[in-house]
C-alpha cells in the first residue's frame, strides 16, 4: 500500500469538505479515481465491474474512464516538464506538498499561456498504488456515493 493510500484511509489526507455537484443542489465528497480492481472507498472511486453492465453504468464507467486519462495526461505533461516527479521526492512531507502544489500552479500557467495540450500524445504514466484483494466488499457508504455520481452522469 502507499502512503497516500493509507493516509485516506486513516482520514489524514485533509480533503476538502463535500461540495455542490455543477448546476445541482446534492452535494458530493471530493473523490480520487482508480481502477476497478481497487477498493471502493468514500474519496476512492471505481468503475463498475465489466460484467453484466446495464446502459447507465456503463455511461458512468466511460465518464469516469475519460476523467481519468485526463488527468494522466495531464500529470504526464507535467512530469515531463519537471521531471522531479518521475521519481519520489527525497524531502520532508510539509516541503514535498508544497513542491507539487508549485508544479500544479506552474504546469496550469504553462498550458494556459503556451496551449501544450496539442502538442502532446496521450501517455498512461501513473504507476498507482498496488490493488488490494483482501476484502473487495465496499462500504455501503462509498456505493451510495458511486451511485450519486452515476445518477449525475445519466441526468
């Protein structure tokens, strides 16, 4: 397991408070996207399962699919860029959060002003935490929370 990951766990990661989803009045936590071999958490999100998909989960699981290479895309331009982030950062954990928080600001100034995402291939860059098998069976929380997302999705 990573750090991350069991920061999340533990409730340490700092995430923000639940917000609005666009133009609705439901509001939804802030969540982190994976793969589907992963566990369903209340800030881990997955797909559903590729067998026996109806229409509307299977909407959701290509919604979530095109977010996900988004910000793969993303992250692997930046790490590109600062190729500090292709190797774990070698520093206290204060000082690691605010590398990768100037590299977000900077990376986010570079696309507007210079419109790098046209240059680019698509790359699937993100290494992950390691999937866990023990206990598959997720928290009648996080299900109901996928399946607010997938109600938003299909409206």
């Amino acid at each position: 397991m990573s750090v991350l990951y069991d920061k999340m766990v533990k409730g340490m990661l700092h995430i923000p408070e639940d917000d609005f989803l666009p133009g609705t009045a439901v509001k939804a936590p802030f969540v982190f996207i994976r793969d589907e071999e992963y566990l369903l958490l209340r800030h881990l999100m997955k797909p559903f399962a590729r067998r026996n998909l109806d229409c509307s989960n299977e909407k959701f699981n290509k919604v979530l699919s095109r977010t996900r290479k988004t910000v793969e895309f993303d992250f692997g331009i930046a790490a590109a860029n600062w190729r500090l982030l292709n190797k774990p950062i070698e520093t206290k954990v204060e000082t690691a959060e605010l590398i990768v928080k100037a590299v977000c600001v900077l990376h986010n100034m570079t696309v507007d002003k210079e419109n790098v995402l046209n240059d680019v291939e698509y790359r699937d860059v993100l290494p992950g935490v390691q999937p866990s098998r023990r206990n598959n069976a997720a928290p009648a929380e996080a299900t109901e929370i996928r399946n607010l997302f997938k109600r938003f999705f299909n409206e």
